[in-house]
C-alpha cells in the first residue's frame, strides 16, 4: 500500500470520526431542544456521517470556500452546551461570519454569544403545538407527511395526526406508497401499519387514517384532534366557498391548499409575500410549484436591475393528470401520451406572479411544455431589464441572494458544470440557479432556474403552514 493511499484513507477515517461526534451532538440538540442546525439550508438532523461530510463539501458551490468538519465540530460542541431556544441554526452562515470576523480557536463562546443573544433562553416554546390533517393522499400529500414527519423533532411545532382518504379502501397500499417512491427513495425510518386501528405509526408518530368523502362527515375531536390546519392536496375546492367547507368540521382551525387559490384567497409564496394577509385570514394558499420556483428570482432581479417584461417558459415534467396512453382529456393536447410526447400547454404561473409581486403586474408572460420526465423541472426567464448589465453580476447578485438575506431558503445556486434535472430530486429550495447556463447581452438576459415540482414545493407549503399556524421558530441563516 503506497504511502500517499494510506495518509488519504487516514485523513478521511479521522474526518469521519469528527463526523460521527457531530452526529451525536446535532441530533441531541435537534430531539432535546428542537434545535436543528443547517449548512447553508442543507439540514444535518436525522444525517449519517458521511452526508454530513457530504454537505460540508457542498458548500463551495455557493460560498467559494471549503468548509471542513473540524472547523464546525468545535462550534457545535460549544452549542450543545447552550440554553437555545427552539431554532434552525446555519453553521455555514456562522463559519462564513467567524472567517471575516478574524476569530481563531478558542473564541467560539465568545463567538456565539455574540451572534445567538437572540436565542438564548428556554426550549420550552412560547405556542403550543399543532395539530395538521392531511386531506389527501396523492404525491404531494406523501410528501407532505415525510417532510412532516422527518421535521418533528419533540413535537413542538406541526404535528400530523390524521389523514383522510375517500371511501374505505386498502390503507396497507397507501401505506407502502409512503413507504416506497419511484422517484423520491425509500421512507427514512420506521413505518408500520396499525390496520385494527386505521392508523400508522411513523418514526414514533401515531397518524390516523380518516375515511371520508366530504368534510360535512368529519368531527376530527371525536379523534383527540383540536384546531388543527386542514392542508387540503386534492386540488377539488380551490375557492373561497369551497374550501371553507373544511371549517365547519369540528376541529378545524386553518386551511391551507396546495394549489393557486381563486378570487380573493391570500396566494402566498413563503419568503416574498409571507405575511401579507389580514390577521383574521383563516384559508390560505401556497400557490404553485412554478411560481414558488420564479417569483423568488424574479423578486431579486427586479429589486437589483428593474424588470420592463420577462417571458417565461417552463419545461415541466408531466403530472398525474395527464394520460399513459392516448385518452380523453379537458384540456387541449393533454390527452396525449405523457411519456412519449413533449406537449405545449399553458401556465397559470405567470399571472399569479402578480399576487407575490404586485409591481410585476402586466409584465409577465408565460408558457410550458410538459416533457417526459416524472419529476423536477426547468424555469427559463427572458428577461428585459432596465439597467444594463453583464452575466458574471447577474450570477453574483443570484449567488449573494442564496448566501444572506430573506430568500436563503428559497434560491439555491449552482456552478456545476455537469448538473442534470435528476440532481435537483429532494432539493428543499423551490429554486436552484444554473448558473453555467446564465446569458446576458446589454439589458437582456436568459436565467434558468431548476426546481423539484414535487419536493421543493412541498417543503415551502410547510414553512407556510408553520408561519400561519403560529409555530414558526427563530431562524439564524
């Protein structure tokens, strides 16, 4: 064995060491104080070693520097000793913030008691804890229960408690389509089926499986549930009137759709326009996967450059409403067959852009083409901007805009030079700059910007869903 092989394994097996250590420590904050440390939006809770070894490196994508375990294992260490309150925490913003800062080992106290006053304190929160009914079961509503799952902590925020299907049909099979996706990997823990009961149990959460066809026909205290948020995927009611029947079930205190809302309901895209409704306000809309994906950029660009018009067109992967085969469909080309066919329809996303972004208002337009792919997406922006400008600033101020500011969590960057669509599966940002992609010629540019339709957008409806139900936690990113 040559000598260089060796010091390279030796390196890597004391860097894993390192790792297992954080691993103890980032879960016992997560389990015991709800603190859940991050790089750069990136969550280390419920992570094995080598991918928290793995989120370490891919911090040079965005922040240009290596970041190294053993420059992070003594600021967590110095963590787990603290009073925190319920948090996330990004390691990658504090090791960014510590370089400039000039601090050298030894400082981390001093360090975080400078940059954490804020969360210092009781881990006991100030809300109480609550209660979330899935109704619907399709591939968000999945999603929906991993992520809420995954997220639990010691159920101190959003708890799912039921989830409710039409009529009395197989839960054993709906249970194994959480268990198992095609697209999205094998559930992350323990799942078992209570069937005598109707019920799961999911990493310790007890989730009650709620047959019915209509919400008129549910009491959900009758099953120990209390002003929960009813988040409603099926995508049947998308109005007022419709989706206040959820209301009148005993129980329910908030809805939340998971699709553009009509007339007057709040269409919010968390980060840009998170709390813009009345205070009174009690259904909500996470609008769509496309405009959770573009408003974002949009917002930036515009606040950095000015927007005159902007053209969208999105390569969306096809969705289970449209045909295997040739069949009937509503809307034109539709019926055709989704995995042989790329179909030209239309997109609701750009005249929603106006309801996150009042100031846009008649300079969007938009268009899509569904392509045969089962998941993440692809948002072309043709922009035409007021100021003159130049790729490299267009990538930078995208670059910044991921780093530090209201939309870390939602704009993602990337200078990978083979990056493809099935890299973006499970990104928790509803947008991912390509930056390699970007043109600019004066005042026109072309942005492109990834997104997982499914994932991505699902894990911004529960940030919405914590900031409307009370339960949002201080945030250090």
């Amino acid at each position: 064995m040559s000598k260089k092989y060796q010091e390279n394994l030796d390196q890597w097996i004391e860097r894993e060491n390192l790792a297992l250590e954080a691993v103890v420590l980032i879960n016992r904050l997560w389990a015991e104080r709800s603190v859940e440390l991050l790089i750069f939006r990136r969550s280390l809770a419920n992570e094995g070693p080598v991918q928290i070894l793995k989120h370490h490196r891919y911090a040079r994508q965005i922040s240009k520097t290596d970041l190294e375990i053993r420059d992070t294992l003594p600021l967590i260490r110095t963590m787990s000793q603290m009073e925190l309150k319920p948090s996330r925490i990004d390691l990658g913003r504090l090791m960014l913030e510590w370089r400039e800062g000039g601090f050298k080992p030894g400082d981390e106290a001093k360090f975080l008691d400078e940059k954490l006053t804020q969360f210092k304190g009781s881990a006991t929160p100030v809300w109480e804890p609550r209660d979330v009914v899935l109704y619907g079961f399709g591939r968000i509503g999945r999603l929906l229960a991993r992520i809420l799952i995954d997220q639990v902590g010691n159920g101190d925020g959003l708890r799912l408690r039921a989830v409710v299907c039409r009529g009395k049909v197989d839960l054993a099979k709906r249970v194994t389509l959480l268990k198992r996706d095609s697209v999205h990997g094998s559930f992350r823990g323990n799942l078992t089926l209570i069937e005598e009961e109707d019920a799961f149990m999911a990493n310790g959460c007890y989730v009650k499986f709620i047959c019915a066809d209509h919400p008129s026909q549910i009491d959900y205290t009758q099953y120990g549930i209390q002003n929960a948020l009813v988040i409603d995927n099926t995508g049947v009611w998308r109005d007022r009137d419709g989706l206040s029947q959820h209301l009148q079930s005993k129980g329910v205190d908030r809805v939340l759709l998971t699709a553009p809302g009509k007339g007057n309901i709040p269409n919010i895209v968390y980060g840009v326009n998170t709390r813009t409704y009345a205070e009174d306000e009690r259904i909500f809309s996470a609008a769509s996967c496309t405009t959770n994906a573009i408003v974002p950029p949009l917002k930036v660009l515009n606040d950095a450059f000015g927007i005159k018009f902007c053209h969208i067109e999105t390569v969306h992967s096809f969705t289970n409403d449209q045909n295997l085969l040739d069949n009937y469909h509503k809307k034109e080309r539709r019926g055709r067959s989704a995995p042989l066919n790329m179909v030209i329809t239309e997109t609701g996303a750009a005249s929603a852009v106006s309801k996150a972004l009042p100031e846009l208002t008649g300079c969007i337009s938009g268009n899509a083409v569904r392509v045969p792919t089962a998941n993440v997406s692809l948002a072309i922006l043709n922009l035409d901007l007021k100021k003159e400008t130049n790729r490299e600033e267009i990538n930078e101020t995208l670059r910044k805009a991921s780093l530090l500011g209201p939309l870390v969590a939602q704009i993602d960057f990337t200078r990978d030079e083979e990056v493809v669509s099935t890299d973006m599966v499970g990104n928790t940002h509803p947008a991912i700059v390509d930056s390699l992609a970007t043109i600019c010629q004066g005042n026109r540019a072309v942005v492109y910007v990834w997104y997982d339709n499914e994932y991505g957008y699902s894990v911004q409806v529960v940030r919405l869903g914590r900031i409307i139900s009370g339960v949002e936690k201080l945030r250090y990113y």
